[in-house]
C-alpha cells in the first residue's frame, strides 16, 4: 500500500501577469454590512451558512474591485452573495426546480420596486432588495448591460441544473461557450464598468467582446485547474475543465493540466493583442486585467481548494492527489476519506 498520496503538478499561471494584488480600502467595514444583510434572510441552512462565511466572497470582491467607492463595493458584496445563494439553491433542485427559482430572481432583478407575493421563496426579496441598490449606484450605461448578463447567467444555472441530472459531457470548446455563461464571471466583468460611462459602441466593440470574453477563459481555467482535485475526489469532475480535456485528448492529470497551462499562455496573449485605447477603455481593462490576478489570489489566501496547506502547494506546485470519497460515506455519514489538511 502507498504511504504518500500521489501528486499533482500545478503549474503557476501567473508568473507573467503585470496586475498586481490590490485590495478595496472599504473592505473591513463593508463586509460587516453586507454579511449581516446576507445572515437576515436565512436562506441557508447553518452548516451551509458557515461554509459560505469561510469563503469571504467579500474578500474576493475587495481584491476584484479595490478602486469603487464604499457603495458600489457595497453593491458588488450582494451581488456576490446572490450569485451564491442562487448557486447553492439550484444546486439542491431538481430542473424544473431550478428553473422556477430563476424565474423568481429575474422577476425581482427587473422589478426592485414590486412588492414580492406572500409566500414566494426568499430569494426574491433578496434579489429585489440587492437589485434596488444596484440601480441607485451602477452608471446608467452598465446598468442595462448587468441586468442583461446576470439574466443569462441565471438561465444557464437552470440549464446546468439538467445538465447535472443527465451528467452531460461537454467538448472543449462548448465547455468554454458553457462555463461563460453558468460560471458566474461574466457579470463581475461587466462590473469593471459600474462607475464608467462607457457608450455602447465602446463597450460592444468587436475588440473590447473578445478581450471581456479571454478574461472570462483566463479565469475558467485557472478556477478549473485549482477546484479539479477536490472536485474528482468528490466524483463531481464530469463538468470540470481538466476532465473535459482528459476524456477528448486521452491525456493523464499532469498532462492536461500542462494543456490547460499552455491554453493559458495563449490567452493572456491575445489579450494582449489589442489596438491602442483610449484612458477611459484603458481603465475598464485594467479592471478586467485585476479580476484575474484577484481570482488566483483569493483562490489561495482563503484556503478554498488547498485547505492549510495552500501556501506550501502555492510553492511548490505540488498538489496531494486527494483519494476518492466513498459514496457510502459521503451518503450515510461514514468515514471521509479526504486528506485532513485539505479541511478548513
């Protein structure tokens, strides 16, 4: 029998990658707020309540977001804390269950001021009330745009909801087309503009969509690269980008993280190929730029995926192969099998 876990390499994706770490100076004081606002509905069972207070979606946003002011940070704090309520609900529901429940949060996202029906699911006061503020804060050009893309995001959580119930499997490319939109990114980058005034044909620029959606991919896959060891132990990898390549390229672990590492390389180049701009579009892509180098931070610094060894494997690049968890365990409450310096 093995006495050491196998390992896996993960090779650092940032290396070259000139944003540095920031952080929102309003990030202590809002946090406060905006937790207390999320704990007054409870939505979520304790337990699961206290998995997500481990994982300071405030944090992330201070680090995506380190120069709004005190309100918008405050709205993106909500806004966040929606995408994972609507997450974690959907996740429990059947599809048709989540397509009801999505139907709820765009009715509120679209209509702040309607009073919600007696005995709808919380949710929809919830994203009413988070809707309310965001429209009294985001510039008006961003606000049409959020409320667009946060509406696609929602629908393709419900379609992921089926997806999960008949386990499809996803080619490389549609793994991508999918993760854009279910993932949850794309609102946050269209967020890089809620204090900007940014005309439509600035924003709709064939240039500018294609650098929005590289940042998105650069995202996608170091989240993929990160999540996929807890994720395989768990037996929840079939929509993980590392399983995707490995299944269509016939490669092993260590080899379809270096494609993922090598598909890297290739997008942080073409978002670099880009036609001269002016300061205005230079700071909306410097908010994209940020959000990549926030996302590896937080990925790490709250020990999300590594548990309390992070540090070290953020090092070294040397990942413990986590054994796979017993569906008997994990069912009825048995032994966890997960490698304890793994938990949080």
């Amino acid at each position: 029998m093995e006495t050491r876990p196998k390992m896996i390499y993960l090779p650092d994706t940032m290396t070259n990658w000139p944003w540095p770490r920031a952080i929102n100076p309003h990030f202590e004081a809002v946090k406060i707020e905006a937790d207390a606002w999320f704990h007054s509905f409870k939505a979520l069972d304790p337990e699961i309540l206290v998995e997500f207070d481990k994982s300071s979606t405030a944090y992330l946003v201070a680090l995506g977001h380190p120069t709004v002011s005190r309100e918008s940070f405050r709205v993106g704090c909500e806004i966040m804390n929606m995408q994972l309520v609507v997450d974690e609900v959907t996740d429990r529901s059947s599809g048709a269950g989540a397509n009801r429940i999505v139907d709820i949060v765009i009715d509120a996202l679209n209509n702040p001021h309607k009073i919600r029906p007696e005995g709808e699911h919380i949710i929809g006061e919830m994203m009413r009330q988070c809707s309310a503020r965001a429209m009294q804060t985001m510039s008006v050009t961003c606000q049409p745009r959020f409320i667009n893309i946060f509406t696609i995001y929602v629908r393709a959580v419900a379609a992921e909801a089926i997806d999960r119930e008949q386990r499809h499997c996803l080619s490389i490319d549609d793994h991508f087309k999918h993760r854009r939109e279910s993932s949850g990114i794309l609102p946050w980058l269209i967020l890089c503009g809620m204090e900007l005034d940014l005309p439509d044909e600035v924003f709709y620029h064939p240039a500018i969509v294609d650098i929005v959606e590289c940042t998105g991919d650069l995202i996608t896959v170091d989240n993929d690269m990160y999540s996929y060891n807890r994720e395989q132990a768990r037996g929840v990898d079939y929509n993980s980008l590392i399983s995707v390549v490995m299944l269509e390229l016939g490669l092993d672990i260590g080899s379809a993280m270096g494609w993922a590492a090598a598909y890297h390389t290739k997008l942080e180049k073409r978002f670099f190929d880009r036609p001269s701009i002016d300061s205005l579009v230079k700071e909306y892509l410097d908010g994209l730029g940020n959000w990549v180098r926030a996302s590896y931070i937080w990925s790490f610094d709250i020990q999300r995926y590594f548990g309390t060894i992070s540090a070290e494997i953020q090092q070294t690049g040397l990942v413990p192969l986590l054994p796979k968890v017993h569906c008997k365990a994990s069912i009825r409450g048995g032994e966890d099998h997960t490698d304890t310096r793994y938990s949080q």
